[in-house]
C-alpha cells in the first residue's frame, strides 16, 4: 500500500489514541525494537507526547504518539436555545446545534494543532466500533484544520498486546465516514428528544407535587432519554403483570415408587387441574385401581453444549448472575482488564471467532496457571479428544472479536477481587468454548395408572468435558431405579396435593439486559448506562437480589405515558432508531434521512404529550400530593405574543412571574431585555390565534385577560380581549390605574417598578400611592380621555443616551447625564452605580445611595431621578397649577416626572380635562 508523504527522509507520524493508557501501552509496544522512547508533556498534564523511531511498510518514520480522553467535542444547542427557559420544548427538535470543543479540553485540542502542523501522517488508535470512529472524525477535523495536507490513516485492532498492535499499524486502513455519521444521527436524535421531553416533565411536575424522592426536590431533573424511558418500561411492565396476578388454587396428582435400587417420583402428564371436583373424581378412579403398569422406557444420550464465545452483553449478564456484579461495575472492571492487556476489547456484539484466530496460541498461555492449566493441557492433548472449534453465535459487528484472555495472570497485586473474578470468568469462558459438550445418559419412565399416565425422568453425567472447566454451569440429575416395558407395581405413595399459581419474579439485572438486547434498546456499550441512569435519577431501586423495581415517580411517569396511547416507554419506537442507526453505518440509509423521520416521528409524539399533558398529572397525583409552590412561569408552552422590534432576532412570549405578574418579554433574554409589564390587576392571561389587524410589526396575536374585579372600576369588564401593540386604549387606561391608582397597589414613580435605568428588573421596595380613582364612566363627557396611540414602550433603551430622559442622574459637578455602570470586585459584584462620562470628573454614586435618599435632599442638585414619592405631594403640585412638561419632567422644578408602566416618560393626557400636566387621579377637575 503506497503511504506517500515524505520525501526521502523520515515521515513524522502522529499517532492519536483514545485514552493516555492506550497511548502508552501503543507507545511502549513499537518502540521496542528501536531501543525505547522519550517522553515530553503536552498542553494537558494528562496526555503525554511520547516519540521515537519505527518502520512502516519499509518507510522510516518518526512517531509521535498522544491521546485525547474519549469524545473531543460535544454536541449542544446554540447558545440562545441552552437555558431552560429560554424557548418552547418543542422548538428544541429543529433549534440549531453544534458541535464545540469543551472548555476542559482546549489543552488537548492545542496539542493536536501543534503537533500536526509538524507532521505528514495522522494514524487514528481509537477504538475499533462505531463510537470510535466518531471520534475519530472528532480528531481529524482538529488536526487537519491546523493542516489540511495529512495523510490520514486508521489502525484497527482488539487487544493491546505485541501481536495485534504491529500487525495495525502494518496493515493500515481509512477511517469509514458512514459509522461516524451514525453516531451523529444518535447524538443528534437523542439530543433533541431527550431535551424537550426533559424540560416538558420536568417543567411540568417539579413544582406541581412535593416530590420527596431526593433530598433537595427543587434541583430535582425528571429527565427523559429515548433509550432510558423503555429501559424503564421493562421494570414497570414486569412490576404491572406482578400486582394484577391473582393467585389461583390448582390441584394436582404425585405418585412415588420405592425399591432396593432407590426411589422413583412420578408426575402427572395434566400437570394440574384448577376444577377441585374434576381433580377429585380422577383421584379416587386411581385411589380404587392403584396397580401401575410401565408403559415406556426411553433411553438417549443427551448433550450440553458450551456456551458461544463471549460477548459484551453476556459478559454483562453473566457476571451479575454468578458475581452479583453490577453491569456498570463490570464494565468498568473490564475497561480496565483491557487497558491493562489482559483482556481483549470488552465492547463487542461479536459471538463467533473468524477462521484466522489462532486459538490454541490463546489457549497455551494459560497452561501454566495453577487452576485451569492442567484443563489447557488437556484442550491441547489430540489425544484427549477434548477440543471443538467454537460455536457460531451468529452476530459480527465487524470491529472485534469476541472476548477472550490475552496476557496470562495469576492475579495482579493491584487487583481488587471483582477483576480477579471477571479474568477467570473471561479465560473459563473461553476455555469452555472450545471444549467439547457435556454427554450424559436420559431414561425416561411413563407409567398408567386407572388410564392417567404419569412419568419420571433421570439423568447421568457419562462426561464432564466442558464442565470440568467452567465451574458456573451445572448438569445434574437422579438416577432412576430400573424398570421395564410391562412392569406393574403398587406405588408407595399416592396423592392429591394443592397449589397456588405465582406471579413471575421482578426482573434481575440479567434479565433486564436481555430484554434490551431482545428490543434493540442502547448498544453493548451503553446498556449499563441506561441502567445505572434509572437508578440515579430515582426511577427505579435495584435489591439485594439484583431485582428491580420502580419507585412512584418511575411508575407515575410511566402511568401517564400510558394514558396518553402513545407507548413512549415501548421498546418499539427505540427498536426502529437503533435499525435506522444500523442503515445509516451500512451505507442503506442517509444521515439526514434518518434524522428527518425520526424526529418528525418523535415530534408529533410530543405535541401530542403536550396537549394530554393532564393525565401525567392525573398519574403523578396518584402518588403524591399537590405542593403549594407557585407554579413556575414556564410550566406551560410558552404562548409567542409577536416578533420582537429590539432584537429583531426572537419573539415576545406571554410570561408568568411566581409573583403572579404577567409580563410579554422577549425570549432572547438575557441578550435581550425587551419587555412589557401588563397590569397587576390581572389574574389571567392568556395568548389567542387572533391577529392584530392594525399593530406592525406582525403578526401580532390578542389577548384574553381576566382582570380581578376588586382591582378595577366597576365598569370594566373584569374578561377582555386585547392587543398589546398599542392599538388597546381600553387596556392602557387599566395600566395607567394600575400604575397610578389601583386600589392598595404599590407603585415606585421614579424607577417604573423596580427597573433599573437599562431595563433590568430588580426587587426594590416600592412606595404605596394612596390616591383614588375616578372610574371611567363617570368622567366629564365634555372632557373625554384622551391618550396618544404611542403603544406601549418596552424597558429596552436603543439610545443610552435616551436614559437621561427617562430619569438618569446627571453629575453635579459638571451637569453632564452620568452613566450606569455594575460592579464586579467581590464585595459589591452585581451593584449598580453612577459615574460621570467625563473621565476628569470624580462624580461617583452607589444606585441604592440615590433610592434610600429622601426626595427634597435630591431636588436642586441635577439629579431627575427620585428614590420615592408620595400621593400628597402628587397632589400638591397638581393644586398648584404645573406648567407643561419638557421632555418627561414638569417644568416647577420639583423633580417628579410621568412614566408608563415600563419605566419610560408618557406623553399622554388628563382623561378628565386632557391637561398634559397631570393625569386623571388628581385632576382639579374631577367630580366629588
């Protein structure tokens, strides 16, 4: 194979392997034959560079060889769409993703780019399954980015040991583009799914229930994965089937025969009967002709087989039915097996060896063990007869072998017992599956007695083989007495005995991981991820029998899934992604056409979740109480109100505060802080399909409001429909009641309810306003309201310099408007303060300073901005005649201005008389 690439000289090589001891281990093994290598740091403490000298294909090469630890990048939402309550869920399944490089591992990132501007050839050591391609794709977008002209190469291999990595790096292959794409496609659907069923569920029931499931409820995350919730619909099912069994009584015969060669126990061919009456008659026909008659013997030889070679799924089950290991834990254990040489690749769907492994050098490594060695020489004896290839199990992922022992241990000092167990659990199984099976002897006896037959069965062991080795397995048996064809004898006992039907067993660990392996659902390398998943996030408990079952909150979630119809925690939804996922690395099926159906599938899956979303609230609330914690703002689909004119960017939402004010902000926040505050008179609100025919820019959706009637004029009509885009007088004369004169409301004049001057909504104390007001229908009707269309202005400044209208402080040295700047030293990070724009100025205060100053210490010394206001004085300026205002003050030097509900000046009238210098609640004018 030509590898050009440089020159005459030595090619320089970088080698990248998927974690620092595989690097090592790579390292170690081809720098033997060049006299050893050296070692240098790179930008991660964890991931040495290590280099020295090799020959590939006859090329002379200088190799250098480092690591990355597992994924190099992730895969997220763009930043806008990361916060929860940053949009609606369902956005979520077409929202922008990418792929970046985490903060943690930028040092293994620039290591790469150095090292390969340096370099001709890039040889991926990552391991040899899909997942590992995928990030071998990772790499290589990271190294030819800093050098587009490397020659790239795959090394493909199963076990870290001399054999295996010269013969890789001597038969290098390309990288396969199609199983990088589908794990992209998992990445991606699981991505999507998993967050917008997440933060719906959680969203949803987190505050609606006290969920005493952990010791701090409100952080609890209800996640949902698409692999996690089957996993979960496995034990619920089983735990289902378990408390709807109703035990039912079945009776049934037993017949015993005992003689000098031992003693014989005979069962009915009925098996039981659940009619006692029907049981009874048979009995006593047998109780009055009890003389047996031998109607058969049969005798055949019986074999059992050992098992196929070993997978990473059985390894799993394995090991927690004879070890009671977790299957987290076992792979774990086995990761480190193989790093460390001993083991091959422990993730594998492989179950049959191909014909050029060269078992017997695998079985004579192990004839020196003081345990199973003898056994290993026997294997290897012709004489003994003892070895058969091994069965085909039928699956090949292609990528590794099955696996098996590949350096010999009596046991490492640092081994802890569980990697004790799982090495001879490994090297027994393979053992075993190249021996011969299990022989043995079966008679079986039927006899008649009264024309019921009954029958007995024995066994004997004539040869062990396999058995000898694999301690795990058992083949018992009874040896029958001898008995023949026409024989007749009395039995010594003969008797109608009861039982009960029981419900099947919770599932085991074993049992569950070959539910999901029957399903399709996760991968041999991910199975135990799901599980422990379920475990951690309580939705399942797992015993002292490695038995599980669900916890309320598991089966609740499940119940309501249920309820809805769609079967979200069946394992056939999962079942068909994983085959598309299959497609997709084959070559059958695209990338994006996997994508496209899947999500569309999931998405109206979804929607639909959302519209039923009252019985997981029914199910939840079979389980636990209803919390009195305010319901949290995002609880429901956020309901899109208009676009957005400050951003341009996003939308305005109808929002609820926990305080129960409502509020239409922009869903780009904190970017972007457009917002407008409706009256606190409302109780609810709610977004219509409606249009605006009049506000722009559009489309802009009414409202349907439902005002408190306590906290509006009796003529109003507490239910209203309106517009929030300027064009509703009806609702800007309740905001300005609201804002001016709502009964026991409380307002702050100068900061627009608690906003800071750029908009920002703090919790500043605010002053009550004790005036009155007059209700609209008992105004002057030669003084109608009057109120510019100007619509509603949002806390959103375009123009800092605009904030010196709305109230800015100026500077009393120079009178120049100061700006409003956030401290960030750590005994005031997060204070707002003044400071003046010219530099030479000293002029300096603290925001909180100006709003604990009393209003007259302000008045006179350039600051527009009051701390407080009461109504008296509101209505002494009003008695004293106040000029018209100029821009957004009066002009009598009592520091006062107008601003709307969002903190911004109004031009807007007197509704009584339409003086510009006050509104309604205190004009002179008005009736007594």
């Amino acid at each position: 194979m030509h590898r050009g690439g440089g020159g005459g000289g030595a090619v320089r090589v970088l080698n990248v392997a998927e974690k620092p001891s595989v690097a090592k281990a790579v390292a170690e093994i081809l720098s033997r034959r060049s006299g050893g290598m050296q070692s240098r740091p790179g930008r991660s403490q964890y991931n040495r560079v290590f280099e020295f000298n090799y020959a590939i294909g006859g090329q002379a090469c200088h190799m250098l060889v480092t690591s990355v630890t597992g994924h190099l990048m992730e895969l997220e939402f763009d930043d806008r769409f990361r916060r929860w309550h940053s949009c609606d869920p369902v956005e979520l399944f077409h929202a922008p993703v990418r792929k970046s490089v985490p903060q943690d591992k930028l040092p293994i990132k620039q290591t790469l780019e150095e090292e390969s501007r340096r370099c001709q050839w890039l040889v991926l050591w990552l391991d040899c399954d899909r997942e590992g391609e995928n990030i071998a794709y990772e790499v290589i977008d990271i190294c030819t980015g800093a050098n587009s002209r490397l020659n790239i190469w795959r090394a493909r291999f199963s076990a870290l040991i001399d054999r295996e990595i010269h013969e890789a790096v001597q038969n290098l292959d390309r990288p396969n583009k199609l199983f990088a794409d589908a794990v992209d496609a998992r990445q991606e659907i699981d991505l999507r799914i998993g967050a917008s069923f997440t933060r719906f569920q959680t969203m949803l029931l987190k505050d609606a229930f006290v969920l005493d499931v952990t010791g701090d409820d409100r952080n609890l995350v209800l996640s949902y994965g698409p692999c996690q919730f089957p996993t979960l619909g496995f034990i619920v099912e089983r735990f289902w089937e378990i408390q709807a069994h109703e035990p039912e009584e079945f009776w049934t015969i037993n017949c015993t025969h005992t003689s000098d060669e031992g003693t014989a126990s005979f069962g009915w061919i009925r098996g039981h009967l659940f009619d006692y009456s029907s049981a009874v008659i048979i009995y006593e026909m047998c109780i009055e002709e009890p003389m047996a008659t031998v109607q058969n013997v049969r005798n055949q030889e019986k074999l059992k087989y050992p098992p196929y070679p070993l997978s990473t799924v059985e390894l799993q089950k394995r090991a927690s039915r004879y070890f009671r290991m977790s299957s987290e834990r076992t792979m774990k254990v086995a990761e480190e097996l193989y790093q460390a040489g001993f083991i091959s690749y422990p993730r594998t769907e492989t179950d049959n060896f191909s014909a050029n492994t060269d078992l017997h050098t695998i079985v004579r490594e192990q004839v020196d063990h003081p345990v199973w060695g003898q056994y290993a020489q026997r294997l290897l004896d012709p004489e003994a007869r003892l070895w058969r290839n091994p069965s085909n199990g039928g699956h090949d992922d292609k990528a590794h072998p099955p696996i098996h022992p590949t350096k010999f241990s009596t046991g490492e000092s640092n081994w802890s017992p569980d990697h004790t167990k799982l090495y001879e659990l490994v090297v027994r199984h393979f053992l075993a599956c190249c021996s011969q099976p299990a022989v043995g002897a079966e008679t079986t006896v039927v006899i008649d007695i009264a024309g019921e037959e009954f029958n007995a069965s024995g066994r004997v062991v004539l040869a062990k083989n396999y058995l000898d080795v694999y301690r795990f397995d058992s083949w018992g048996g009874t040896l029958l007495p001898t008995y023949n064809i026409g024989q007749q004898f009395v039995p010594t006992t003969l008797t109608l005995d009861s039982g009960v039907t029981r419900p099947p067993p919770l599932l085991s660990e074993a049992d569950l991981l070959s539910c999901m392996d029957k399903a399709g659902i996760g991968t041999d390398a991910t199975m135990h991820d799901h599980i422990k998943k379920l475990l951690d996030r309580c939705y399942a408990t797992k015993d002292e029998n490695t038995r599980f079952s669900p916890t309320n909150l598991g089966e609740a979630l499940v119940m309501g899934y249920d309820e809805m119809g769609y079967e979200l925690w069946k394992p056939y939804l999962r079942s068909m992604m994983e085959a598309d996922m299959k497609s997709v690395s084959m070559g059958t099926k695209s990338k994006s056409e996997v994508l496209e159906s899947c999500l569309q599938q999931m998405k109206a899956c979804f929607l639909d979740a959302r519209v039923q979303k009252v019985k997981l609230l029914d199910a939840m609330g079979t389980f636990f109480a209803r919390s009195n914690r305010p319901i949290n703002e995002t609880q429901n689909p956020i309901e899109v109100v208009r676009p957005c004119g400050a951003c341009n960017e996003s939308e305005m939402v109808l929002k609820r505060r926990p305080t129960g004010e409502f509020m239409v902000g922009c869903r780009s926040y904190p970017q972007c802080r457009n917002v407008v505050w409706l009256p606190g008179s409302l109780s609810e609100a709610a977004v219509t399909n409606q249009v605006c025919p009049v506000c722009t820019p559009g489309p802009v959706y009414k409202l349907q409001f439902k005002f408190r009637r306590r906290d509006i004029p009796p003529n109003f009509d507490v239910d209203h429909l309106g517009c929030v885009g300027g064009c509703d007088d009806i609702l800007k004369e309740l905001i300005e009641i609201s804002r001016f004169g709502s009964r026991g409301q409380t307002t702050a004049p100068a900061l627009a309810r608690g906003q800071t001057p750029n908009g920002a909504r703090q919790g500043a104390s605010r002053q009550d306003l004790h005036t009155s007001f007059r209700p609209a229908g008992q105004l002057n009707s030669e003084n109608p309201p009057v109120m510019q269309s100007q619509g509603f202005r949002s806390t959103h400044n375009q123009n800092p310099r605009n904030a010196s209208d709305a109230g800015q402080v100026l500077c009393t040295s120079c009178g120049e408007p100061s700006i409003s700047l956030t401290a960030n030293t750590e005994a005031n990070r997060g204070r707002r303060f003044y400071k003046c724009q010219n530099p030479d100025c000293g002029f300096f205060k603290w925001e909180d300073e100006l709003t604990e100053a009393t209003p007259r210490s302000r008045r006179g010394r350039g600051s527009s901005r009051q701390a407080s206001a009461s109504a008296s004085a509101g209505r002494r300026g009003a008695a004293q005649g106040r000029g018209r205002r100029g821009r957004g003050r009066n002009t009598d030097g009592d520091g006062m201005m107008f601003v709307s509900a969002t903190g911004d000046p109004v031009s807007g009238c007197c509704f009584t008389c339409g003086d510009p210098s006050h509104f309604a609640n205190v004009c002179p004018n008005r009736r007594r």
